[in-house]
C-alpha cells in the first residue's frame, strides 16, 4: 500500500477550477447586471458556506452566532464609508476588522464546548447587533443604505461589486485548500474528531481552532461586506439575523460536511431553491427546514459525501488515500539485486 495524494482525477479537477476562476472573470463582460447580480448572491452564498464547514466540519466548532461578522462586516464598511473611504477599500478594510475582533474574542468563546459554544456566539451576535442599533451614525435600528456607491454608474458598481466578491471567494477557497494539504488540515481532522488524543500526540489543539476561528470571521466579515454592496441597504435585525446561520447549516449539511466541495454544491442547491420559492412566505422556512430534516436522515453525509462513500471519488486534493501496489515475489528482487 502506498499513501497517495494526486491522481488523474484531482489533478484534472484542480486544472478545471483554475479555469472556472479564470473564466468567471470575464462574466462581466459576457452577461448583463442582472445575471451578475445572482451570481454575486450566489458567490455570497459559497462563501458562507465554505467559512462555517471550515469551524464545524474541520474543527468541530459548530456556531450559530456567524451572523455576528456578517453585520460587523456590513456596518464597518459603512461606518469607514462616513470617514471618507472608498466603498470598495472600505469592505476590503472592514473584513481585516472582523478578523481582528475575532482574535480577543476567541480566548473568550474558545473555552466553551459544545452547545456551550454555539450559544455563546449567538449572544454574541445579539450584543453586537443591539449596539449597532443603538449608533445614530450608521442609521439606528431603521437601517441605512451606502450611499457612497451612487457615484458609481450601475454598471460599474455591479461590476465592481462581482469582480470583488469574485476575488474574496477565490482568495479563502485557496487558502482553505492550502491549508488543508498542510500538516494543518491532518490536525484539524484530528481535533474535530477526538481532541483529547489529538493533544496527547503533540497537536496544539487551542491554536489551531483559534486560526480557524479568526479565518471564519474574515469570511463572514467579507460575506457582508459584499452583501452589502450587492442590496444597498441593510438594518441590524436582518444583516445580524439568525438566518443566515440556518442558510450556513443547510448548505453544509446538504452539500456534505467536512468536505471541500460539499458547501459548494450546497450554496448552489439553496441558490435555485431562493430563486424558486423565497416569495412563499413561511412556507418557504418550512421547506427549507424539512429538506434539511430529510438530508439529515436519508443521506447524513449530504450529497457529496455521500457520493464520496459509495463510489471512492476524491475529486480535490485536499486529503490522503491508500492504494494497493503489485505484489511482489522477494525472492525475485533479492535474485536481481545479485545479477
């Protein structure tokens, strides 16, 4: 048996993605501002999904506070924006500062276990969004839009606004995939499924969830900064809601949790379901709700993971596997090292 990374197959992915990158790149100038528009909703969605498989499915943190970066990073972009920044360094600027938040933040919600920890960062997400409601400058609990991007055709802001989260999702896909071919991704697998003998062998258990804590912040923060400058307006009970962890959980868990194409294929699946049927109301909550009942018991992997399973296909290089060699006859090799 020899521990192999690449094959045809992963090699051949990995060519494509670059390619599917590169060729996204040209969409703007290919398609009009509303196929932009749903597909910078859509590169939204991927890029939530992937920041909250990367706590849960690598590091076992599960979270349904991430709502908290999403409104920090929508609200810093405007709060820069009052300062007399540029809108689209300022949502650039506002996601470094999520991140930075998330550093003294994790020695306090990293202590928690659990469910402990996933109420913990859902408080955390109200207190934040109870103090934005209370700053007149970036529009109380009403809501405010940024005006800043007015100065930009419709054109060039969709583009702009594409381009941009075009480059955020590229940007944390290739670091998480970097990441996760280095001695880094072993750990975490080692952390998320038992932290106790992953510490016994020598793994820095808190260091590496507080690294995946900080990257999921930066993600969501850009998350909503780009929400953001894809609506135009935003108020603290919708961009600090609760629903956008439940669009994370159902993205991961019908994709495939702790798996790197598993959330994207879930972003794309919540993608057509909105497109579809997000103007019915309650029913739509409830559909969204029993398709994530169903996925949970019928394929509990999600549907790559569960195709992973049953047909062995490893498509990105991001982990190990085994494959058998040609037996060998010693006697033959001791006789040829002879001759």
């Amino acid at each position: 048996m020899i521990v192999q990374r690449w094959g045809r197959l992963s090699a051949s992915a990995t060519g494509f993605a670059f390619a599917l990158a590169i060729a996204l790149m040209f969409v703007p100038l290919v398609f009009g501002l509303a196929t932009q528009e749903k597909l910078t909703s859509l590169l939204i969605l991927v890029l939530m999904a992937s920041m909250w498989n990367a706590l849960a499915g690598y590091g076992g943190l599960v979270s349904v506070g991430q709502q908290a970066f999403i409104g920090l990073g929508a609200y810093g972009t405007v709060w820069l924006c009052n300062h007399n920044w540029n809108p689209y360094r300022a949502m650039i600027v506002a996601a470094l500062f999520c991140g930075g938040v998330s550093i003294p933040l994790s020695f306090l919600v990293l202590r928690f276990r659990g469910a402990q920890f996933a109420i913990g960062m859902w408080v955390v997400a109200e207190a934040a969004a109870i103090l934005v409601s209370l700053d007149q400058s970036l529009g109380a609990g009403t809501g405010t839009s940024l005006i800043e991007l007015n100065y930009y055709t419709p054109s060039q802001r969709q583009h702009y606004t594409y381009w941009l989260t075009l480059g955020m999702v590229i940007f944390f896909l290739g670091l998480l995939f970097v990441l996760l071919r280095s001695r880094f991704g072993s750990s975490m697998q080692a952390i998320r499924d038992d932290e106790q003998a992953a510490a016994s062998v020598g793994v820095r258990v808190v260091a590496g969830k507080r690294l995946l804590f900080v990257i999921a912040a930066l993600g969501c923060g850009a998350a909503g900064a780009m929400t953001l400058a894809n609506t135009l307006f935003i108020e603290p009970t919708s961009i600090f809601g609760v629903d956008y962890t439940a669009w994370m959980i159902f993205m991961v868990i019908v994709g495939g949790l702790g798996t790197f194409e598993g959330p994207i294929i879930g972003a794309i699946v919540l993608f057509l379901i909105q497109n579809e049927w997000s103007n019915s109301g309650v029913w739509y909550l409830v559909g969204l709700g029993a398709a994530a009942i169903a996925f949970a018991l019928v394929l509990p992997r999600g549907i790559w993971g569960t195709l992973e399973e049953r047909t062995g296909v490893r498509v990105m290089p991001v982990g190990y596997r085994l494959r058998r060699t040609a037996k060998v006859d010693a006697r033959r090799v001791v006789k040829g090292a002879r001759t």
